[in-house]
C-alpha cells in the first residue's frame, strides 16, 4: 500500500495518478481536514484559476520566484496543456481568459472538486478524511504512518503532499514530518501580499489605478498597482511580493516602495516640457500628458509643490523637475503588509537540491517523494500556483505507480 499524505490539489493529483499507473497497489490519501480539497474550493474568488495559458517551459517558470531552475524539466512532461487535456478527459473543458489565466468553463471552483474526487474514486483510491498524520517513521520495507487517531499504518511509499506554512491546522505540519526524515526546511514565509502604506499622497486615491514599475530591496516589477485604503495593492505589488518575499519578511515589512508611474516614458521632463509649449493655458493639475487618472495625477501635482491653480505656462524649472523626477520615483513608505484575499502562499518549505525532479523523490529518504506547495516552490498569481501542484503531484503519482 501507498500513502499520500494531503488531499490538495498535489495529493489528489498524486493518488490518482498512482493508481492509474498500478492498478494492483492499494493507496490511501489521508486528509488531516473534515473537508478535501479546501483551498480549491475557494480559489480564484470560488471559480479555480486551474493553470495558465503559456506551454513554453522557459517562460513559465519565469513565473516561480521559487523553483524556476527545478520546474523547468517537469513541465515539459505535464505542463498546462497536459493540465488541460487531464481535465477534459475528466469532464472538466478549461477557458482562458485574455491575460492568460485559465478557468473550468463552468466558472464554479465545485467542477474541479467533484472532478478530482470523481477520479479519485473511479481510480479506486481510499480517501480518509478527519486522518492527522502526526508522525513519518521510515522502517523496514517503508514506513509506518502515525495517526492523530493512534493508528499506525504501514506503507511501502509515501508522498507528502501537505501544502504550505497555513495547511496544516493544529499539530505537526508536513515539513514537521519531512524534517523529521533529515529534510532541510528553508523557513517559512508568507508571499504574495499586499503593501501598508499610509502616506498623505495617497489618501483619498482609494480604488484608483495605473500601470506602473515598482522597486523595493532589489526587486522589481511592472503592471497594474491598484490604491487600497491600506495602501497599494494589485498584480504589481503582488508580484513584487512574491518575488522579494524573503528580503521583505526581514525587513520586518518596512521598506521604501519606489514607484515609476510613467514606465514606458524615459525622459518625464521632456513630456512635461511638450505640455508647457502645446498646453500653456491649461491648469497643470487638471490637464495632463500621461494615462493616470486625474485624481492621483493631481496629488503628484501637490506633492511636487505646484499649486492647485498652475497654469502649465507658469510652471517654472524647479518644479517641472520636481514634478518630473516624482513621476519617475515616488518613494512610499511601506509600513507592513495583508494577505491578499485571493490567493496567498508560503515561500519556503522543503529545500530543493534535496529532490529528484524527474521523480519528486526525496533525495535524503528512500521512498519518500514530496509534491505541492510542502515544497519551496510558489509562483505568483494566475493560475501557477495549481500548476506546480498537478506537475509535481503526477510526476509522484508516476513515480509511485513505476513499480521498480
Ligand atoms: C484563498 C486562496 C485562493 C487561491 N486561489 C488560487 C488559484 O485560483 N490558483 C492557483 O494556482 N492557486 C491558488 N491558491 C494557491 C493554492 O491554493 C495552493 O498553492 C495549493 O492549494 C497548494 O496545494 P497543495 O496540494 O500543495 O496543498 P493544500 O491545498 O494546502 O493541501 C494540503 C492538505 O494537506 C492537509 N494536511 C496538512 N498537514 C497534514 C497532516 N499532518 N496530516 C494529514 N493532512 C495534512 C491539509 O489539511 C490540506 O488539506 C489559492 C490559495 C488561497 C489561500
């Protein structure tokens, strides 16, 4: 008997998978939660953002703050549109939508469930729920599973499919038990987030928007940034979040936030100049040369020093500079972060080099093999996050069911 430990996306997808590949070994998927399949549930606001639309490998694990290097084998092997076919063959047709994030035609998280727990079943694999593995001894021939119930049972193989840092509830989290087996476990933090800030330019900017270049501890990004009441949020921030996710978590979430609002404008200045010999007449705070909504394009104009009633013709040097140089670099001072609602992640978790990628077997404990988010693998939103679950969880799967 086999034994998946973690009935998420990675779990499920590992189980079935084994099953398929060897029919003649039992397997049993244990799930520490009265529910299965909980995060999927909910994901994508309760609508499952299943995968991405990208099947070139080299540019989708551009998308993994984490795992870029060791990601890259496996999804050439059971990528996103192996996803897809996986999903249709199961009853579940994927869409895309224009930014590439790919959801069940249904628009409902529920098709995905009933579909894995469909193939689940149809596979034959036992699924217990209520079932907190609290300890992973490896023995003679395998392993002994110790349950919260006081059970113990024995498998021949484990996968270790227990999510990431907020997965585990109560007791012993799987990178307690991989930890147990000699894994290193990079620690734990929390990635995509957004930003605290509450500075007097943004005040009153709530719900406004604008396609922007951040920077903060040597990180940067580009995209939409989003004004929250709190601060700034949107696929911007959320991306810079994830990819300085460590550097920011010691920082203590106190960091400067250099914001570009004009990034595909290189010489500001020279915009600023254009405006003063085609648009003298016109108020500098209420007629402007860029694409940002006039109300954040106003407080920039105040935060220069350029008073509410300037004409572009009066705009001296001193202040176009200002204003210039604030268009290219506003620093904001952030002061913490928020877990984003949709969708949040652990950086962290099960070091890599400790893994074979073409098998997700554990490098340090034969017989041991680790899928899903337990790993120190995230990616940032859209869909990447399940992907690197069902890439990893059939590659154990396979595994599993390879009886050599
Ligand atoms: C609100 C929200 C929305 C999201 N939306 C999306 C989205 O749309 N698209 C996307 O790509 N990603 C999304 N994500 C991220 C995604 O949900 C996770 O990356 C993914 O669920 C990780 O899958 P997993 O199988 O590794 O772990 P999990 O889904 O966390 O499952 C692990 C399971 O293991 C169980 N477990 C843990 N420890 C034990 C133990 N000792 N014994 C027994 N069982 C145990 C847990 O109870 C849990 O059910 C979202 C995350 C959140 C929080």
């Amino acid at each position: 008997m086999h034994i998946v430990i973690g009935g998420g996306p990675a779990g499920f997808m590992a189980a079935v998978t084994a099953r398929r590949t060897d029919p003649s070994t039992p397997v049993v998927l244990l799930e520490a939660g009265r529910q299965v399949l909980r995060k999927v549930r909910v994901s994508g606001g309760g609508r499952c953002n299943v995968t991405h639309d990208c099947d070139d490998p080299a540019r989708l694990v551009t998308n993994y703050p984490r795992g870029t290097r060791e990601l890259r084998g496996p999804f050439t092997k059971f990528g996103p549109a192996a996803v897809a076919d996986w999903f249709a063959a199961e009853g579940v047709a994927l869409k895309s939508e224009p930014d590439g994030r790919r959801f069940p035609v249904t628009d409902r998280s529920a098709s995905v469930v009933d579909a894995l727990t469909a193939a689940a079943h149809g596979a034959g694999v036992e699924v217990r729920t209520g079932v907190h593995v609290t300890a992973l001894r490896a023995v003679e021939g395998g392993f002994a599973v110790e349950t919260g119930g006081g059970a113990t049972l024995d498998a021949r193989r484990v996968v270790l499919a227990t999510g990431g840092a907020t997965s585990a509830g109560s007791g012993p989290s799987g990178f307690d038990l991989a930890q147990s087996l000699g894994h290193e476990i990079v620690p734990p933090v929390p990635s995509l987030f957004t930003f605290t800030c509450r500075t007097a330019l943004l005040k009153g900017l709530a719900g406004r928007s604008a396609t922007v270049r951040l920077a903060a501890a040597g990180h940067a990004s580009e995209g939409p940034l989003l004004v929250t009441h709190r601060g700034v949020s949107g696929p911007a921030v959320l991306k810079l979040s994830a990819l300085g996710a460590r550097d920011l978590h010691d920082a203590g979430y106190r960091f400067e936030l250099r914001v570009d609002w004009l990034p595909d404008t290189s010489d500001a200045d020279a915009l600023l100049r254009k405006q003063i010999d085609t648009h003298g007449r016109r108020q500098v705070a209420g007629d402007h040369p860029s694409s940002l909504p006039r109300l954040l394009w106003a407080a920039l104009v105040r935060e220069a020093g350029v008073a509410d009633a300037a004409r572009w013709a009066d705009l001296g040097r001193d202040p176009r500079r200002r204003l210039a140089a604030l268009l290219k670099e506003t620093v904001l001072p952030v002061t913490g972060q928020t877990a984003f609602k949709e969708e949040f992640v652990t950086c962290g978790g099960v070091a890599l080099g400790e893994v074979d990628f073409r098998t997700m077997a554990s490098r340090v404990q034969p017989g041991l093999h680790l899928a899903g988010e337990v790993l120190d693998v995230d990616g940032v939103t859209g869909g990447f996050n399940f992907q690197a679950c069902w890439t990893t969880g059939w590659l154990a799967g396979n595994a599993l069911g390879d009886r050599e």
